[in-house]
C-alpha cells in the first residue's frame, strides 16, 4: 500500500471516527455540569472532546491495520 493511499485511508478514518464520536457525545447530559450548556464554550468543549475521542479511536485502527498489513513479513522468506 503506498503512501498517498495510507494517508487517504488515515484521513478518511479520522473523520469517520470524530463524527462518530460527535454522535455519541450528544447523548450526554452536559447541563448537569456546566452553568449555560448553550454557550459557544460548551459548543467547543464538545468539538474538542468529540475530536480526541474520534482521532484515539481512529489511530488504533490506523495502527491495527498497520500491524495486520505487517503480518504478511511472517510468512516471507
């Protein structure tokens, strides 16, 4: 796999990921801790988390399919 692709790949999957992450953190009651939750703060507090939450799970899949592309090594002599 060449690089421009791996990188396609890497982006493609960040972005997935950090969407994901924006929809799962929707489902969280952040009122019960913050003082105005429609704020532009809580706004970006959420943009941050959803984007740390989505490139950690993004960069463990990024680097299990690195791993799993190295497996082949095993069996070449």
């Amino acid at each position: 796999m060449g690089l421009g692709s791996t990188g396609l790949i890497n982006i493609f999957l960040s972005l997935i990921f950090i969407s994901i992450s924006w929809w799962a953190i929707q489902c969280f009651r952040l009122d019960l801790f913050v003082k105005d939750y429609k704020s532009a703060q809580v706004k970006a507090l959420q943009i941050l988390l959803s984007i740390a939450l989505g490139h950690g799970v993004a960069r463990f899949f990024m680097d299990y399919l690195g791993w799993s592309m190295m497996l082949k090594q095993l069996f070449m002599s």
